[in-house]
C-alpha cells in the first residue's frame, strides 16, 4: 500500500503560480485550536504575525484551505475557521450542521483568535453561518461579504453540488476520489484539485480515502447536504439588522445558486447592500476567481483604513 505524504503548509507556491501570485518566501500561517466551553475543539488558519482583520468561513464539506489562494492574493493577518465537523475541526454538538449553533461556536473561535476582527466572509454553509452570527451580534462586524448564498436558498438550485457531496463517502485510492472530483469540476485545474482533496480527506490505514467532513456525518439539513429540509427564512431579518455593510459575491457560471429574485429580496431588505457578478465563477468563487474575490476584500480593508484615518 502506497501512502500519500501530506504537509498542508507546502502547497502555497503551487497555489500562486496557478494564479500568478508573487511569492518571495511562504508565508506566516500557524494552525490553532480553541476549546469551546462544551469541551469540544475548533481548528483555524491564523494567517500573518499582527492581530487578524478578517475572517473567513468556508462552505458545507470544505475546510478552511479552501482560502489559500485568496489569502495570498490579500496578503492582509486573518483567520480561516474550519467549521464543526469539518478540516480539523469536531464534530458539532448535536450531531448535525445547524447554522445557528455554528455561529456560537464559530463566535467562540472569533473571540479568541481575531476580537478585533473588522470584516467577516462566508461562503455558502459559512454565509448562512455568518447571517445568523449577524443576526446573534448586529454590531460586532463592520463588513459582512457572503458568498453565493441567500437565507432564501433553495435545493433545486443547489443540486448539482449536492450530488457530488452525497457521492460515496470512502474511495479505494486517491486516482478514484480525484478522478470523481475532476468529473464534478471540469473548469479547474487537475493540479488545484488535487491539492484540495488533500487538505479534505485522509487517508485511512488501509490505504483507503474519506472526505474529512463524511465521519461526522454532519449533512442533512443544509444546501451542501441531503436536499434542504431546513427554511432559513428567518435569516433574512439579520440583513435589516445587521449595522454595517452588507456585500453579496455571485456566481454567474454554470447554475447560478443565488437566485434573481434572492437578490431583489435582499435590496428590498437592504438596498445599500452590494452586490457583485463574478461571470466566470461558479459556486465556489474562491477557487474559480481568487484574485478578483481577494480584490473586492482589499477594497474594503482600504475604505475602512481611509475612514479611520479621516
């Protein structure tokens, strides 16, 4: 049996090239754990030596490498959580991804690693984990850019990611997990593929592979999950509540999963929300337009620097 050696901290410079990132020397990033008060334990990413300015959230069977490239594109100190039952994290509580015990858990994290955070990005599962901590801390952020999500999400627009999560959940050899993968995304590149898989499976001691976020078994009852049996409708009070800015990234490629009448919804609730195309970006726009993502960020750390400084 072959073993796949796996360092999760030598992938950046491929990372860069792909994107034509400079990269002088690899940069400052350090994983930490935080036990929560229940005693279970969160894992992040804290990127850069000064106290973090943003943070980030990733989407439903991902984990906090998914920012890679964006963070190397920012260059800015932030944090990448890796949410309950996902990357290196525990399990949740009760078993099963709830957006609204995730924004505690995820709180706990924030207060510990970034408390003076400015800025807080979530994709997918992460940005409706990021409405309900809006919905829960009105005040606590000043930008909040979510990801190609609504609380008006509907299965039918998201199941053509469903169908590769509820995919097998062990493979005999990583050619099999990478070769179903590559069938799921065939815009991205094999090399940013693999590179993906290895940061969110592992392999078992027999010489098998399994997505790090299937033993949890945390689907069910979100978007990335079985089809949703939950209505996070009640999000949608957060975007009125929330005091700072609100922005939305879109993804227009292939089956957009924000849906035109989500977004008159959200300028109704919030018409100085922004809300941004990126047409060559499907879902994951992390991954599909990191550059472009990391500049919409970068343009707001720089407004909120040019405020402070008035």
């Amino acid at each position: 049996m072959d073993r796949v050696a796996y360092d999760e901290f030598s992938y950046f410079a491929d990372n860069a090239a792909e994107f034509g990132i400079p990269y002088d020397e690899p940069p400052v990033v350090r994983r930490e754990s935080v036990v929560l008060e229940d005693g279970r334990t969160m894992s992040a990413l804290v990127w850069g030596r000064e106290a973090p300015e943003v943070v980030l959230i990733h989407g439903g069977a991902q984990n906090a490498h998914t920012w890679d490239t964006v963070c190397l594109a920012l260059d800015r100190p932030l944090i990448a959580i890796d949410l309950p039952g996902h990357g290196h994290s525990d399990g949740p509580a009760d078993g099963a991804a709830d957006v609204v015990r995730n924004a505690v858990d995820v709180m706990e994290v924030i207060e510990s690693l970034a408390p003076d955070a400015s800025m807080l990005v979530g994709m997918s599962l992460g940005g409706l984990t990021s409405f309900a901590i809006i919905d829960q801390h009105p005040d606590r952020f000043e930008t909040v850019l979510i990801v190609d999500i609504t609380p008006g999400v509907q299965s039918d627009k998201a199941q053509h990611i469903a169908s590769f999560v509820n995919g097998p959940t062990s493979f005999d050899s990583f050619d099999e997990l990478l070769a179903r993968t590559m069938e799921f995304n065939p815009t991205r590149s094999e090399a940013s593929l693999r590179r993906g898989i290895l940061h969110n499976a592992e392999q078992l001691d027999d010489g098998s592979w399994v997505w790090r976020h299937a033993k949890h078994r945390v689907f069910g009852n979100h978007v990335e999950g079985e089809p949703v049996a939950r209505d996070y409708g009640q999000l949608w009070g957060a975007t009125e509540r929330h005091a700072g800015r609100l922005l939305l990234a879109r993804g227009l490629r292939d089956q957009s999963v924000v849906t035109n009448d989500e977004v008159a919804l959200l300028r109704e609730r919030r018409p100085d929300a922004i809300v941004e195309n990126f047409v060559e970006a499907g879902h994951s726009i992390q991954g599909d337009m990191p550059v472009e993502l990391a500049g919409l960020m970068m343009a707001e750390l720089e407004r909120l620097a040019w405020r402070d400084a008035q």
